[in-house]
C-alpha cells in the first residue's frame, strides 16, 4: 500500500503538527488575541503520534517534518524525534520551528536524530520584528538560529513571510543577513490561511516582485529544476550560495506535491487547503489496528485535489489555520 491520489501523485513528505500553540503572534498567522487552543485530550499522545508516524512509514513515507503552532513547546519533542529515528525504513527527520528556546535544545535535537531544521525569520530588525509577531522575542530567534548552526546542523534553513507595509522593504537585508551566516533563505508568499481570515490580495508580495527587490542588489540565476520541492532557487552572485522562493499563491506547484498532513488533534488532511479531514485519533482509540488506521489513511490521500484553488472566485478558506493544521 502506498498514498496514492486519484492523479497519481505519491505521497512520501508527511507534516505533523505536535501543537496548535504559539509563543509568537506573527500577524499572517494568528489574530493578537483570542484565539482558542486545543485541549489536551484532544491532543494525540506522544505514543499515538509515534503510532500514526510508524503507520506511515509503512505507507511509504520518506521524510518526517514536525511543525505546529510551535513544535519546540511539545514538552516530548526530543523523545518522538528519538523514536521516528528507530524506525526502519527510516525517515528524514525534520523540524519547521520559530526557533525561540532552540539554543537549548538544538544539541539535543540533534542527538535525538534530527536532520534538518527550518527556521521562520522575517525580518532581522527589532522593531519590525515585534509588529509583525507581536512579542519582542527577535534576540532568541537569532540566538536559536546561531545555535543550530553550532550544533552541526547544515544547511540552516531560513523562512521568511514578507507582508507589505510591514517588511516587504527588509528582502535585501534579511538576504544579506543569511548569506554572511551561510543560512539558506527561502520566502514563501503569504497564503490565506490565517486564524483571523483577514488574508488579502493587496498585502501579498509575489514571487515576481520578491525576484525583482533582491535583483535590485545581487545577480540571480536560476538554480536546479525544482522537482517536487516548491521553491524556486536562484544562485546568488554566481554562487554557491543561494536564494528560494516559494510562490505558493501566484505560481502553485500542485501538481508535483508529494505532502499529507497530519494534525495535532490526529487528523490526517490531504492540502493544507482540504475542506475535509480524516479521524485517525478516534479510530485509534477505539481499538483500530495498524492496518486499519493505513487503510483510513490511503483512503483519506485517495482524493486529493487537483490544486488548492486560491486564484478561483470560487475559493473558500480552510476553517482551520495554519497554525492548527501544520504549515
Ligand atoms: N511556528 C513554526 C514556525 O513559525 O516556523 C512552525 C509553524 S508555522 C505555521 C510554519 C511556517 O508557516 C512558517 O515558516 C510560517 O512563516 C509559515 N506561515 C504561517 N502562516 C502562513 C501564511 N498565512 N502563509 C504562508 N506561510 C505561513
Ligand atoms: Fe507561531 Fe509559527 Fe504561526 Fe508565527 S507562523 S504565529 S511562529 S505558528
């Protein structure tokens, strides 16, 4: 059995999300307050997340990225990464994080089996950064940054978001910022799927207009075929270093997506746009086996959606975030 979908895309990258909370609120993301979080007992246990991940693995899937809300405040953090590291085949380990608190913990994430890490940085500028997430937390971002890369853990991936009015400005300088720390640095236009849904056309900066702020101060050229992975990748100034960009919203690459997601609370989404879910957690704890739980699995890939849709007038944003879904 593999998760296969109705256009024949394989899927082998799977998201799960370890938490819907956050200890930022960063503004394309979540509303500056109130917020609802899950609660506990809907939250699958670190045994049941090791359970659906082990699932998984023997549907085929190659890499393992945990993400949330933040995934460095799932108290069990290190002890699945130690434990998905066990697993044969086994899976790419890697995590998408905001970084704060990953100073302390990077060592032992990485002695645990963690491969890789992203870490979301926005903008390098204190002032901007508290507008944007709301918390005056940029020293421990820069700090979990430095902190992973001292760890041993190469290359260090940066996200960034850029909204306009807010740091559309700052392209230029968080690039230079990575390039003289040897980070990778990969924007990501701003997608709707922010807690609040006040996403909006006006605020995005396109892939296109990304492109033409960093041409303004280094030379691109266009790096390898992107395959399945959705950023687009410019050698900077000849290289080796290089720039992404993940034009989400105005150049979707769909066609070529190989991720399932699964959610805090065990559900498991086709897109992190589907306006459908699949129960796992209830089906667990009722008593399913593991050849149970794979079979709701494919079923739930079966069909996955051609694309997400956004540029349709018919578009309805997901009612889940980001945040809850696993971005
Ligand atoms: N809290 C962690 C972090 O920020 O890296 C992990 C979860 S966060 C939802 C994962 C990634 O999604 C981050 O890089 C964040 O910038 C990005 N993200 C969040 N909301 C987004 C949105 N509306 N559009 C595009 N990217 C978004
Ligand atoms: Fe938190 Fe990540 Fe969302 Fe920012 S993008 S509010 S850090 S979950």
């Amino acid at each position: 059995m593999q998760l296969l979908d109705t256009f024949g895309r394989v899927h082998t990258d799977l998201r799960v999300s370890l938490t819907d909370r956050c200890n930022l609120r960063c503004a394309y993301c979540m509303p500056a307050e109130g917020l609802s979080w899950l609660a506990k007992p809907e939250l699958l246990t670190d045994d049941e997340v090791l359970r659906l991940v082990r699932v998984a693995v023997g549907l085929g899937i190659r890499e393992v990225r945990f993400t949330g809300g933040e995934p460095l405040l799932r108290p069990g953090l290190a002890g699945i990464v130690a434990a998905v590291a066990q697993l044969r085949p086994r899976p790419e380990i890697s995590l998408t994080t905001n970084g704060i608190g990953l100073e302390r913990m990077a060592p032992a994430l990485v002695a645990a089996g963690l491969d890789r890490v992203n870490v979301s940085l926005d903008t390098v500028n204190r002032e901007t950064f508290v507008r944007l997430s709301r918390r005056d937390r940029l020293d421990d971002v820069l700090a979990g940054l430095a902190g992973v890369a001292a760890a041993g853990l190469a290359p260090v991936k940066v996200n960034a978001v850029l909204l306009r009015g807010v740091n559309d400005v700052e392209a230029v300088e968080l690039l230079d910022y990575c390039l003289a720390r040897g980070y990778q640095l990969r924007f990501i236009e701003a997608m709707p799927l922010d807690a609040q849904h006040a996403w909006d056309r006006s605020r995005l900066v396109a892939a296109e207009e990304i492109h033409d702020r960093l041409s303004a101060a280094f030379s691109l050229t266009p790096a390898v075929d992107r395959g399945s992975a959705p950023a687009e990748t410019w050698l900077v100034d000849g290289g080796p270093a290089r720039v992404g960009i993940i034009a989400s919203v105005t150049r979707p690459f769909c066609a070529a997506c190989d991720r399932v997601r699964l959610t805090a609370d065990g559900q498991v989404r086709n897109c992190l746009f589907a306006r459908t879910e699949s129960d796992l957690r209830d089906s667990m704890r009722a008593g399913a086996t593991d050849a149970d739980l794979a079979r709701r699995w494919v079923k739930a890939v079966l069909p996955k959606k051609a694309g997400h849709g956004i540029n349709d007038p018919t578009f309805i944003q997901p009612t889940r975030p980001m945040s809850a879904i696993g971005g």
